[in-house]
C-alpha cells in the first residue's frame, strides 16, 4: 500500500511541475515497473489528485472504481470474445448463457475503460486538459467529457494545448437562445383558412400575453410569431409559429406548454368567430423539436476560431498551408455528396460526450450536434474554426428538470456557471478536437500502420 501511495505521489508531483501529462500516468507506471493492470488505479488516483489540487474544488459525488479496466472474456461455445468491466458480476454469454471463460488468444490484456480515466462509476470521465476562451466569454476550463473508448479524449486534449499555444479559443456566444412552439389548423377550404388567419391576427395580442404570462417564469419572452400556409390533398394547413428568446433555461417545456394553452384560447376564438376548421394541433415538425435543419431557429449560436501564423503552421504541417485547405475543402464536398447541408466532422461525439458528463437538459442533444466548420487565410495568418448554429442547453437543475449530482459536480470541477459559459466551452473543445484531427490527418499521422490502439 506505501508503494501505491509514493507512485501516486510521485505522479501528482511531476503533473503539477509540468513534467508528465496526466494521460500518460499509466505509461509512467509500466516504465516504473508496475505490471498490469495494477497501474490502472494508481494513475487514475493521481490525475484526480492534480485536478483536485490544480483547481480547488474536490470531486465529492464521483468515485474512482477500484479496478478501472476491461478485462477479456470468450464464450466457449460462441467464440464470442467480450471486453467486461473488472467488478462485473454477470460473466454469462448474452447470446446462449453459456459460462465465460477467460480469454487467452491474441488479443488477450486488459484496457482503461476510456482513455485518461478520472472518475465515475456509471460513465466513465476523461479529462481533457484545459481551454482558455476569450471574447464573448474570457475564462479557462478544466475539460471533463464522456466520449467513450478510443483515443478521442487524446486528440482532444492535444488539440486544447495547441489552440491555447496561440492564445485560446476567440468565442462568439449569442446573449439570448430562441425557443419556438407551433399551433397549426387544419381546415376543408382556402376561404375558412383565411378567416382564420385573419381572426387570430386580429386577436393575437391577446393570444401572446397569455404565452409571455406562461414563459416568464424562465425569463422568455415571445419575439415573434409566424403565420406560414401549405396543403396537401383536401386538405388546408396554417401554422402558426411562437418563437420566444430566453436567456438562461432551454425554454422547451415552459413554450410548449404555454403555447398549448394558447391554442385552446384559440379555438375558442375562432369557434365564436364562426370559422369551421378540422383539427387543431400542435405541428412541432415546423418549429424545429430535434430537427437538424439549417433554418431550424431553436438554440444559441456560438463559433469559436483560433488564429495561427501561416509560417507556424506550415513548420508544423511539414507542408504548404494550401495543402490543409484543401483537405477542409475535399472533405466539405465529400459531406456534400453525401447529401448533408453542414460540413462536420468528429464534433457530434465531442459534443454529445460533454452533454453526456454534465448531464444538461437536453440528455440528447440531436440539434446541437450541428456544425459547420471553416478555414481561411487571413493577413497571414490562418483562421480556423466553428460555429454551432442551435445548441439547447438548460444547465440549472430546475423546474426543466433535476440534473444528477454527477452532472452539477463536473460542471463546477470544469468551472461552468451558467449557459453561455457552458456554450463556449463546448465551442472550443470542438474547435480544439477538429483542428487536432485535420492537423493529424494531413501530417499523414493517423489512420496509418505506425498508429496503434491506445492499449
């Protein structure tokens, strides 16, 4: 137990003097003699350890399993080869319940459960290193994200170091998000469709104070509304469309409701006014719920770029700076034969990991997992960066919904206080994460043969 405590020390030390990346606890532990997987433990105590003490705050609610690693198993009769946790109890074949045996074939060892492990006990926390944003949002992050296996967490962490060598991740964060909710109508004939509309218009002062009575509690306030016409068949559809601006919450819930509300009044309405119609609903395929579209307008918009000296990064390309731009604009086209309106690359998993630890609302944020991504020269230098057109996020555990210990526990280890802060990280580890595997990609140093698997 005193060898375990003095290799923890002695790794806490030479993170905090500089002289070992925390990712590499590990590695420094197989060198030092320790044999696996008994170093799996010690490295994950000593990272904790560095982040405690390099930001001040302790990880009270995340818990470091005492075995955080994979260990191999094969179904004799299957020859199904499964990678289970050490602590897991279940070592059956879930496809003929047959008894696992251990595995000894050749990919026999054991792996970290995700790559620079940390904590947790249901998802698996890598840290990430730190991001300095400046802007719209002047702060350093601790990075802390539940992208899973691979060398994901790596890349980003060795992108975060690269951007933060130029001076950090310029952000550009909307003050307000916009959250919409449709009521739409559904009648037999042009001529009713138009009374209607014009009734509502007449009366839709009355029809918007009940929304901004309902929204207020999340500090929203209904913008504008939009009246939009189509039909199909016999069929006569208006939509009707809130958009509100919040600056805060996510809004999702307090506008659907509201809205829903307000459609009742609006039947009432309409039904004293005489105007027949056959169905009144609430078409949210119009107002954006989870649809990744260019003009969908729920969200925040936020971007993130970093400027680098051409002659930089040429050094560090070992090639013409043309050469990077071209592989951005192989890869745009690519994504544009493919169909998709928005070049992007590994963003979704960096985003869908950090929505995953913090544990915001939404839990699956299909519509931020929007990105487009941009490269240029500019006055010799070359600018590089991202825009995230509609990221929802509610980081408040609130009447939107609680958030789980964990979830608040990694934001305030990371340093996150509200949403636009929230937003702007998750912006510069996107960056970060992009612009390391462009890089990577055009040095020609992955995806190749000398490009083994972390473990």
């Amino acid at each position: 137990m005193n060898d375990i405590s003095n290799f923890i020390l002695d790794l806490h030390q030479d993170m905090m003097r500089g002289n070992l990346p925390p990712w590499r606890a590990e590695a420094a532990l197989l060198e030092r003699g320790v044999e696996s997987p008994d170093h799996f433990y010690p490295a994950a105590l000593a990272r904790r350890g560095y982040i405690e003490e390099s930001t001040g705050e302790k990880f009270s609610h995340l818990q470091v399993m005492e075995k955080p690693y994979l260990q191999p198993w094969q179904c004799p009769k299957d020859g199904i080869v499964y990678n289970l946790e050490a602590q897991e109890m279940d070592l059956s074949c879930t496809v003929c319940r047959s008894a696992l045996e251990p595995y000894n074939g050749p990919l026999a060892g054991y792996a970290p459960l995700v790559a620079s492990y940390v904590v947790g006990l249901e998802d698996y926390i890598s840290y990430c290193g730190r991001i300095t944003v400046k802007g719209d949002v002047d702060r350093d992050f601790v990075n802390l994200t539940a992208m899973g296996p691979g060398m994901s967490a790596i890349g980003l962490a060795r992108g975060c170091f690269l951007v933060n060598r130029y001076g950090g991740a310029e952000v550009q964060v909307e003050p307000v998000a916009g959250t919409a909710r449709c009521m739409g109508y559904v009648f037999a004939d042009q001529e009713e469709r138009r009374k209607a509309r014009d009734t509502i218009q007449a009366n839709l002062e009355r029809i918007k104070a009940l929304v901004n009575e309902r929204v207020a509690k999340v500090g929203a306030e209904v913008v504008q509304v939009e009246f939009d016409m189509d039909s199909f068949g016999p069929d006569y559809f208006l939509y009707i469309c809130f958009y509100a601006d919040v600056p805060e919450y996510r809004a999702h819930g307090e506008i659907s409701w509201s809205v829903g509300e307000a459609r009742q009044m609006t039947d009432s309405i309409l039904k004293e006014a005489g105007v027949d119609f056959n169905l009144s609903v609430i078409p949210q395929g119009y107002d954006g719920d989870y649809k990744p579209s260019p003009s969908n307008r729920r969200g925040r918009r936020v971007s993130a770029q970093v400027r680098i000296p051409v002659k930089d990064m040429e050094k560090f390309l070992g090639k013409p700076v043309d050469r990077f731009l071209a592989f951005i604009e192989m890869d745009r086209r690519g994504v544009e034969k493919l169909g998709w309106f928005f070049y992007t690359g590994m963003g979704a998993e960096i985003i869908s990991g950090l929505y995953k630890a913090t544990r915001v609302n939404p839990r699956m944020p299909l519509t931020a997992c929007l990105e487009r991504i941009y490269a240029f020269v500019d006055k010799g230098d070359l600018v590089y960066g991202v825009e995230l057109p509609t990221v929802e996020a509610g980081v408040w555990s609130s009447i939107e919904g609680g958030m789980p210990p964990t979830g608040r526990e990694v934001m305030r280890i990371m340093g996150l206080t509200n949403v636009r802060e929230f937003c702007a990280n998750l912006a510069a580890q996107v960056l970060a994460g992009e612009f390391n595997l462009a890089s990577e990609i055009v040095r020609e140093k992955l995806y190749s043969k000398q490009v083994n698997r972390l473990y």
